[in-house]
C-alpha cells in the first residue's frame, strides 16, 4: 500500500499505512502560513477490502466548521470526480471507501490542474476572439495570466472577472471554464450580445503557485491575496500588484470575484454595501443582477449568505470591496460550496466541477441583465 502526493496540487503527510483499516493522514500547512484545509492524493493498495482513512488535524484547520456534513471526492481516472463516504468523528475526518481498482485519488474537491489552467489559457486564445496577455511572473515565477475576451472600444463596458485568489477553491476556475466556453460560442445569442456591449479581462487563476503547491488559501510567501488589495507589492503580492495595475490601466464598470465558502451549502454573493461611497445606483446593480441570476437558475439564491457590512465598514484590502469604491461599480465576490448545494442536493456528486461549469454559464445572462446599466 502507497500514499503518495508527489503532483500537482498534491497535499497530505502519512502518518501510519500499514493496514487498510487504520491509515492516518495529516493535512500540511501553506507554505509560510497557518492556514491548512485542501488536500489531495494518490492511495495505491492491492486490498480488496473497505479502507479507511483518517485525516487526524483537521480540528485544527482552518474551517473547522466545514467539516460537518462534508464529503470528500475521489477518482480513478482524474477527470470524473465522486464523492465517499466521510465523516467528521472525535475531531477527524474519517473517510471510508472499497477501492474498485489499484488506484484512486481523493480530494477536498475537483482539482483544477495547471495543465488544464494552461490549455484554458490557449485554447481561448486560439478561437480568434480573445488575446492572452501576460501581466509578469508570480514568486515562484509562474505566468500571471490575463484573458482579454471581445474587441476593445471606448464605448463598451469593461467587465473584470477573477478566480481562485484562494488556490484551494478550484471550484472557481472550473466556473471560469463554464463562463468562458459560453461566451467564445458564436452561436450562443447571450455571448455575442455581450461582446458588442463589453469587452471581458478574465483572470481564470489568481494564484498559480498556491495551486500547484497544494495550498488552501495563500501564495508562495504564505500571503492571503484577498486581503492585499489596498497596498499590494511585487515583494509578497505580485499576483495582486500586476492585476490591480491593469485594473487602473483599463478601468473597471462591473467586477465578479470567483471563491468557494466552507461552511455555507449554497451558492451566493457578498456584495458592497459597506464600502464608503455605496449608493442607490449601486444598490440597483446588485439587485438586478440578483434578480436576473435566480431567474436564470436555481442553483442561485439570497437567503443565506455573508452578514452585511455596516455603511462605511468594508473591508477595502478585499477583492471586490476595494475595486468596488476604487472604480464606483457593480463589484461581487461570488461563493459556491465545497459540499452541495444544500437547495437542490446530489448525493453522488455534491456541489461538483460540472455544476461549477454551468453556474458560470449561466451567470453571463445576469450581466447581460445589467450592461447597459453599468455606466
């Protein structure tokens, strides 16, 4: 029997492996950080028997709450991802499962590779609708990349897309994904409205090396990058440095933040109300985006979500707090679970990649509800 994290996004210690019916596994900490919650790895076994096994630090984590009432993904081919048996019992996540052959991956949810964030990035490129532009290098020198969707014009809007500051919610690339392949579709009547109106600047990972490296919410340096917006710098926080001085360059009418929530099973938005220069054009941006996204799908819904921000108490070192007042637009952080969607429950699959993918689809007809209105 073998464990193994030695890949891409890879994460987990073995602590003990010597018998399927008590493997314990430990959770390894960001780089530089105390932060720990995404883990993914390889169980290789002969046994023809159930395993079990115990991620024992997981109390400790960084979301200790999300732990309720979650299950973990597995896979034996790496793209069809299903959830297990698992439960939070004294204070471990203990996950049970017959392996139906050699090998099989788990994961706190679908992997988002930087191979498939790579052929993403030119796969758009090469549909002759959008160009690719490099922004500079992250800490670990990887490519920040930015997706430039439609023909630039003084006249059409500039919607600002985001996904994963925070590398373990590979749930909003796959969004990202969804989003992208409708809006290249020429066919698609929602797609082309869009891009006569609005020219897209879609950065699909926000946080290339915390995602190779397996972490759950910080960069190389151990930094969360959804706390830098305000005062970023290319020593800790290039990734938001380079992004923010695009944002300056273009300008900024309409901006979604892609994230996954631990604890909460719904899909929903946080939007901008306690940012200082909150108005009524604002406040009817973001209903009528709302409105026109629980229209669209049931996937979506208002009733839970983040506690509103007191006026004038935002957060401004926050993604879509800080371009929210900077550029005096529509700004969201969108929240998808990492369990299911407690509204429209799959047992099998949860909240999953697929889901992500059509969720990010369908969001394109809520901005269509509202370019027109974004200046």
């Amino acid at each position: 029997m073998k464990i193994t994290c030695n890949f891409d996004s890879g994460n987990i210690d073995v602590i003990k492996a010597d018998s399927p019916a008590d493997i314990q596994l430990a959770i390894r900490k960001d780089n530089n950080s105390d932060f720990y919650q995404w883990f993914h790895f390889r169980l290789n076994s002969s046994s023809l028997e159930p395993h079990t096994l115990r991620i024992v630090n997981v109390k400790d984590s960084a979301y200790p709450g999300g732990w309720k009432d979650y299950q973990a993904v597995a896979s034996y081919d790496r793209e069809h991802w299903f959830r297990v048996e698992t439960q939070y019992l004294n204070d471990e996540l203990v996950i049970t499962h017959y392996p139906e052959a050699e090998s099989v991956y788990f994961a706190y949810f679908a992997p988002y590779s930087y191979e498939r964030h790579m052929d993403l990035l030119h796969q758009t490129q090469a549909s002759g609708m959008a160009q690719l532009v490099e922004l500079g290098e992250t800490l670990d020198g990887r490519d920040m990349s930015l997706l430039v969707v439609g023909e630039p014009a003084a006249e059409k809007k500039k919607i600002w897309i985001t996904a994963r500051q925070h590398p373990g919610e590979s749930m909003a690339e796959w969004f990202v994904e969804g989003l992208l392949d409708r809006l290249l579709d020429e066919d698609d009547a929602v797609s082309r409205r869009l891009l006569e109106k609005a020219v897209f600047y879609i950065v699909p990972n926000m946080n290339p090396d915390g995602s190779v490296r397996g972490h759950l919410r910080t960069n190389a340096a151990g930094v969360n990058l959804n706390r830098e917006w305000q005062t970023p710098s290319m020593d800790k926080s290039p990734e938001v440095y380079l992004v923010r001085q695009k944002m300056l360059e273009t300008g900024v009418d309409m901006f979604l933040d892609i994230h996954g929530d631990e604890n909460l099973p719904y899909n929903f938005v946080a939007g901008a109300e306690g940012v200082p220069s909150y108005d009524s054009r604002m406040q009817q941006l973001e209903q009528s985006f709302k409105q026109a996204l629980l229209a669209v799908t049931p996937e979506f819904q208002t009733q839970y979500g983040y506690e509103l921000d007191a006026p004038g108490q935002a957060n401004l070192t926050i993604a879509s707090t800080w371009v929210a007042e900077q550029f005096k637009c529509l700004s969201y952080t969108v929240e998808m679970p990492f369990k299911d969607n407690a509204n429209l429950p799959d047992p099998a699959y949860g909240w999953s990649d697929v889901r992500s993918i059509k969720l990010g689809a369908d969001t394109l007809v809520a901005v269509l509800a509202v370019v027109d209105q974004l200046r």
